[in-house]
C-alpha cells in the first residue's frame, strides 16, 4: 500500500509542480526584463584567511549622530569639522557634534525612488585648496560648494553630453592639491543611481574622467570600465586609482611621468566588491566594500555572473528593493599599501554595527565609516584594532 500512496503522491507533486511551472515559464517570457546582462567572468575569490581572516573590529565602531542623517555616502573633515552629502539631497557639516545643512543642489520633495532624480544625491565629496569643497551629485553633475556661505556653483553638468555620451550617474571625484584637475567617475551613461543594482547585475561600461577647472574641458581618460565608482589620486599624484565595482578590481590610470595615458591593474579579484577609496595616513588606501564575495561560502554574485538567463529571471519577476534583501549585509573594509597588498581587514558579519559600509576616511587615528544606506555614520578608534 505504501508504495502505491507514495507514487500518487510522486504523480501528483509533479502534475502540480508542472501545472505552476508552465504559466510561470510563459509569463516569464511575456514579461518584459529590465537588463540585458552580459556574462561576466570572475575568478574565484580569494580566500578569507592572513590579514582577509574574519574577525568582529568594525563591531569595535560606535554609531554617531544617530537617525539625525541618512546615507552619509562620502565624509570630508576641514580641521575638526566634517562635512558630508546624505540620501536627501543636503550637504551638512557637523561642528562641535550639531548637525547643520548648508547646502542643497537638488530640490524637494525627497524621501522616495521616484524624487531622487529632482531631489539629487550629492555622493563622493573632497576639500579642495581653499577650503570649498568639490562635490559630486549623482544626478546633478559635479559642483563646487562653498561652506562658509552654502554657495554652490555647477562645473560640470549631467545635461552637457561629454563625447557624445551622457553623464547618468556621477559618482565620485579626487581633486589635484592644487585644484586644477578632478579626476570624477560616471558609473553609467545608461543608470541612474536608482537604479545601481541593474548597473551591477547588467555590466555595462563606463569611464573615468577628467574636468580641468581652468580650461573648463571634460576629457574621457577611460572607457570600458564596469561600474567605475570610487577614485583616489595617488599621494605623488602620478595615477588615479578608479574602483571597478561589478568586476572587484581597481585600475591604475597614469596621469603624470613616463606612463602619462597608460593603464594597468592595481588589485584584482578582491574579496568584496569596491566601492570608495580614499588615502591612509600610512601612504596606502582605505577600501570600503559595499558587499563581499565569501570563500569558503557561497557567493550569489560570483554565482550569477555568468548566468545572465537567471539574472533575467529575477528582474522580471522581482524589484530591485526586493533583490536587495537576498545580499548578505557583511561590511568589510581592507587597508591597502601603496603597491595594492593587503595590510589589514576589518569585519562586521551580518552588518551588526557597521551597515552597508561605502567608504572608510581618516581624520586624526578615528576611521569615520560611510554608509549609503544608513542613518548615521561610524567612528572607529585605530588605536583600538
């Protein structure tokens, strides 16, 4: 009797699975998809162990200012004065613990999807010469703002095409000490920043850029770059280093010597995937990554690379908001010496304190920790890692 039930059972379990996977499969391919992904190949990661070991430093931050900010991206300090752009479109400074908004390039209403274009998303941000700071908005362009007054001025703007390609998603900026040249990055000429999860699920590619603030030229130093995002003069400034998000890697381009024009490969195949970079104060660089690639584990994002049928799948049938949930919340951020060798990392599994970390910047033996999401920004004492 049991193996007559059990074949009913069988029959029946697949009558209905295959009654639900028919309607699902020609709805799939009725449904419209978002991306067009290509296959991308990435290396196995390397492994977690040395100075990659998991461990809990970040768990070490604290958490300031909290629910007083949202999605403080990109941290700059003037002395003892940090200054930084937040999901809402506002640049704020924090003197003396109070936070206070000193600028706006977008206007409101902000809060939702929908609003971040009009609202703008002031990203990367750097001090320039004389104490401005140079901003890069996601959808507004790259400004100069003046702290003192809130005054802004627009250099460079999304709506003038550069090459006959339009500026999509601006993403971050470092500025020459004596502010002529900012090396800035366009994640994408096809994606806003709204859309940042089809960008890395997609591989489109993209540039680096140059803007003189002199000549007032934009040139387009490299092109092929998949999700360039953070960028970082050299401390001689003899290269950029420009963060490739969807392939965890970073490029070198030459700006200055012998190599002036030349690229190479500064870090490939990294543990997570880049976001910011920004100088450590031992002549190396900080790396936030804003999503890791474990091994040993199971990475969803190495497995799907070179699947773009599934990709497909998944955008047809799910939003990004809802995507979004299935990435681990891991934050890592790896100090990298001035050659591209791993010094040291620190963790925070499951995201506990440190959350959707974007980018690590030090002032005075204090790591303040970005966050694209997050409703406050970190500080970790150095002495105590």
């Amino acid at each position: 009797g049991s193996t007559y039930s059990s074949k009913v059972f069988r029959v029946t379990f697949l009558t209905l699975a295959a009654s639900l996977t028919v309607p699902l499969l020609g709805v799939t391919v009725l449904l419209d998809c978002p991306i067009d992904p290509q296959p991308l190949s990435l290396k196995e990661p390397p492994l977690l162990t040395g100075v990659l070991q998991p461990n809990i430093e970040l768990r070490k931050a604290e958490r300031l200012w909290e629910n007083q900010l949202v999605g403080p991206e990109s941290i700059v300090n003037i002395g003892d004065v940090l200054f930084t752009g937040t999901a809402d479109g506002k640049i704020i400074k924090i003197e003396d613990g109070e936070i206070q908004t000193i600028a706006r390039i977008g206007r409101g209403p902000c809060g939702t999807r929908e609003d971040e274009p009009t609202c703008g998303r002031p990203l990367g941000i750097r001090v320039g010469p004389n104490n401005t700071l140079f901003v890069a908005d996601a959808y507004y362009g790259l400004y100069e703002v003046n702290p003192g007054t809130g005054e802004t001025k627009m250099l460079v703007s999304t709506k003038t095409l550069i090459e006959g390609q339009k500026l999509s998603f601006v993403n971050d900026l470092t500025v020459t000490r004596d502010g002529r040249k900012i090396y800035f990055t366009d994640s994408s000429s096809k994606w806003q920043r709204r859309d940042y999860l089809f960008l890395i699920m997609e591989g489109t590619d993209d540039g680096l850029l140059e803007y003189d603030t002199v000549t007032k030229e934009v040139k387009v130093l490299m092109m092929g770059l998949r999700f360039p995002n953070g960028v970082q003069l050299s401390p001689a400034e003899d290269f950029v280093l420009v963060q490739e998000t969807t392939m965890a890697r970073i490029r070198r381009y030459y700006v200055s010597g012998l190599m002036k024009g030349g690229a190479d490969m500064f870090v490939e195949n990294m543990p997570g995937l880049p976001d910011n970079i920004r100088l450590s104060s031992s002549g190396g660089y900080w790396v936030a990554m804003s999503a890791v690639r474990p091994n040993p584990g199971f990475s969803l994002l190495d497995f799907l690379s070179e699947k773009p049928w599934i990709k497909r799948m998944i955008f047809k049938l799910l939003s990004q908001e809802t995507v979004t949930k299935f990435v681990p919340k891991y934050s890592l951020v790896v100090e990298l010496s001035e050659t591209g060798s791993y010094r040291r990392s620190f963790h925070d599994p499951n995201g506990v304190t440190v959350a959707y970390v974007s980018e690590a910047h030090e002032h005075n033996g204090y790591l303040y920790l970005g966050s694209f999401r997050s409703p406050f920004i970190c500080r970790l004492n150095l002495q105590h890692v």
